[in-house]
C-alpha cells in the first residue's frame, strides 16, 4: 500500500465520527464562551450587604489577629506590656489556719506533699499548736523556699492559745512531749520542784537550766503555765 492509500485510510471518517467531531468542537467553544458572556466587572449585591452575624464574627477574628500579632511583636522586642487594659488585680484565694487545718488540706498547699502534711500535724500536736508561721521552718523536710513560697497562704488566728504544760503539775511523760525541753532540763526541773514544792516563773526555769550549763529556749515561754 502507497503513502496516499494510508493517508487516505487514516483521514477518512465514517458519518459517526464526523458528528462526533462536531459535538465536541460545539461543547468546546460553549465551555469557552459562556463564563465570558456572564461574567460582569461590578461587585455582587451580596457582598456589600453584611449581616449582623457576619460583622461580629468579622471582628472577632480581627480581634485574634491583632492579639497575636502584639504577642508576637513582644517576644521579638522583649517587652511584656500589653496593648489592651488588663485588670491586673489578682485575687488572693483565703488563707489556712494552720492550727485548724488537717493534713488533707495543708497537703494541697504548693510544695506540700503527704508525707509533709503529716509531720507538720504531728510537729504542731507535739508543740500544743503554732503561735509563729516562723516555727514551720523546725518540721523536718521543709526547705526555706518551700517556707517561703508557701507561708502566703498560710494564717494564726491572733486569739489562739496554744496547749500549756502545768509546769508544777506535770509529769516527765507530759514535760517529754514537748520538742524544746532537753532531757538534762526536765531532769533539772522536775529535781527543783520536788526540792522547793513549785516553780515560780519562766525566769527561774532559765536558771535552773543555766545552773547545769544548759539553756532553756524563749520560744518554749508561751507553752509553760505557772499558774495551774
């Protein structure tokens, strides 16, 4: 077969091909045609109008937007003030008494773990209650930063009275459980009572203390009673 029977045999188109061709040539001038024909250079009706709904949501976003840009712009800049007013008053949550607080509550504090709550109870039944924030620092466990941070939330009632020992009544056993008097001490107080009937006051108990080249510590004054 010659070059012009195949160019023949290849150019050559049936009735069906022919309208085939023609309908796809029709749909490809319409595609072309028709976004031309309604397109219109005014602005939609319905953009300009804006509803109610649309402008706040509009302005909430534009509200994030700046927000975020002013964060963005402090850190770089490492300034820290806002552009908006902000109530800088911040309310201080109500203080504990830590005479009347459990071991539950005191272990909700920041920094005080369950183990801590338990030997501050402890501690403070063995003093017969705080008459000083500054005597948590004796709890064994408690660092000065925990202190610290911690005595914020932490109040003394002003009435409170502290459990006394009746220091002309008292047993060994009583005087014992107090963590300020060392035995040498009890032993010397309890040897002057049972020689001169009573002790008169806090003085004395700092010279009989003396007089066996011990010391007696003036925080102890508010837990001892004269008087019973």
């Amino acid at each position: 077969m010659n070059l012009n029977a195949h160019i023949k045999v290849w150019l050559t188109f049936s009735k069906k091909e022919r309208a085939g061709i023609f309908i796809l040539v029709v749909i490809a001038i319409s595609l072309w045609a028709l976004p031309r024909f309604f397109s219109s250079d005014g602005v939609p009706d319905e953009i300009l109008t804006i509803s109610p709904v649309r402008y706040d949501s509009a302005k909430a976003i534009l509200v994030r937007n700046n927000a975020a840009n002013s964060f963005d712009t402090d850190r770089r800049g490492f300034s820290f003030k806002s552009n908006n007013k902000v109530n800088a008053t911040v309310r201080q949550p109500p203080k504990i008494d830590i005479n009347l607080a459990d071991s539950a509550a005191l272990e909700r504090l920041p920094g005080i773990g369950e183990k801590l709550s338990i030997r501050i109870v402890r501690y403070r039944d063995r003093l017969g209650g705080f008459v000083a924030l500054d005597q948590l620092k004796e709890v064994y466990g408690l660092s000065d930063s925990t202190f610290n941070f911690v005595t914020r939330y932490l109040d003394i009632n002003v009435s409170f009275k502290p459990l006394q020992i009746a220091v002309n009544k008292a047993d060994y056993m009583q005087f014992r459980r107090h963590p300020y008097l060392t035995t040498s001490v009890l032993k010397a107080l309890l040897a002057y009572r049972k020689t001169h009937g009573s002790i008169p006051d806090f003085k004395s108990c700092e010279l009989i203390a003396k007089q066996i080249g011990d010391s007696l510590p003036t925080r102890i004054k508010p837990y001892l009673d004269f008087e019973n």
